[in-house]
C-alpha cells in the first residue's frame, strides 16, 4: 500500500512543480523582471501587475507569499464624493541574495535590499536596507544579518557534514542523534 501512496504523492508534486512553473513563466511573459538562481519551491502569488516586481540574482521565496502592487481598498473610496481618483499603486523590488518566508505578504513601494532574511507570516510595508532581518506584521528590523548569523553558529545542529551527500543517510543520523531540546516559552512586555 505505501508504493500506492508514494505514486500518488509523486503525481502530486510533479503536477504542483508544473503549475508553480506556469504561474512563474506566465508573470515573467507579463514583464516580471526575474534573475538568476531564483528558486520558488511552491506557489507565490505574483499579483495582477507582475511587470512592477523585479526580483534579483540567488532568491529565494517561500510557499505562499503574496506580492501587492496595488490597493484594493480605493475601489470603496472611489465612491465617495472627491475621491474618484483615489488609486493606490507602485512596486516591488527584491535584491541579491534574499530569502523570503513562508506566507509573507510584500506591499507596493518597497524595496528589499541585498542579503535580506524577511521572517516567516510578516507584513512588509517599509523598505529593508541591505543586509537586515525583518520579522512581524507589520514587519520592523529584528537584526543584522551578521548578527543573525552568529545567532545561527551558535545553535547549529552537529553532524558530520559529509553525511550532506547522502539524504537518507543523514536522516538516519539526525532522527538516532538530534538532542530533544526546545525553546522556553518568553513573557511578552
């Protein structure tokens, strides 16, 4: 039965890989500006303007994040006396090296710089200097990147790291050897 189950999940997955390909390949048609190394493993909504994304070299986007290159909310305003021409509209450009979380939502205007960790579930709606972490909803600065990294090594799962080439036997290895430690719950202020 676990054969049954593995060609069912295998045709699952190759028929999500080939529509989050379309949705990729059909927003670059549409003028997204996308560079190289760019790896989006599921689907990303790119918007109804994808021509004011620019996304940069060695990126990389998370399941179900969400670009937002305009406003919706003016559809109500226009129906106020004055305010007919309300319109809510800009871009969204990402640099080098970025890595998005899952389910983040970017709004128009901003601008994520180079070497950018943006935290799973934010809300960005201010730009990002280059080499920061942003977390939250609204999403504001939580580190550096250096200082990300530090906290990163200091935590780092030991394992010998040529078990790397070989997937199943490092999941042997870290399923029999990855110490039961867990976070402590923090008081919010």
């Amino acid at each position: 039965m676990i054969f049954i189950y593995r060609i069912v999940l295998k045709i699952h997955s190759t028929y999500h890989t080939f529509l989050n390909k379309a949705s990729l390949e059909v927003a670059k048609y549409r003028g997204m500006k996308v560079g190289k190394n760019f790896n989006m493993p599921d689907k990303i909504y790119f918007g109804t303007e994808p021509y004011l994304i620019e996304i940069g070299n060695d990126v990389n986007i998370a399941a179900g994040v969400r670009f937002v290159n305009h406003g919706g909310t003016t559809t109500l305003l226009r129906k106020l006396p004055g305010y007919e021409d309300a319109r809510i509209m800009g871009r969204i450009k990402i640099g080098n090296n970025c890595t998005i979380g899952i389910n983040c939502v970017i709004t128009q205007d901003v601008q994520i710089g180079n070497n950018c960790i943006l935290g799973a579930n934010s809300v960005l709606s201010q730009s990002m200097p280059d080499n920061t972490v942003f977390i939250g909803n609204p999403a504001q600065f939580l580190c550096t990147i250096e200082d990300y990294g530090d906290i990163v090594l200091k935590n780092n799962p030991d394992y010998p790291r040529e078990l790397e080439k070989d997937r199943k036997k490092l999941d042997e290895y870290i399923k029999a050897n990855l110490p039961h430690k867990y976070k402590k719950a923090r008081r919010i202020r």
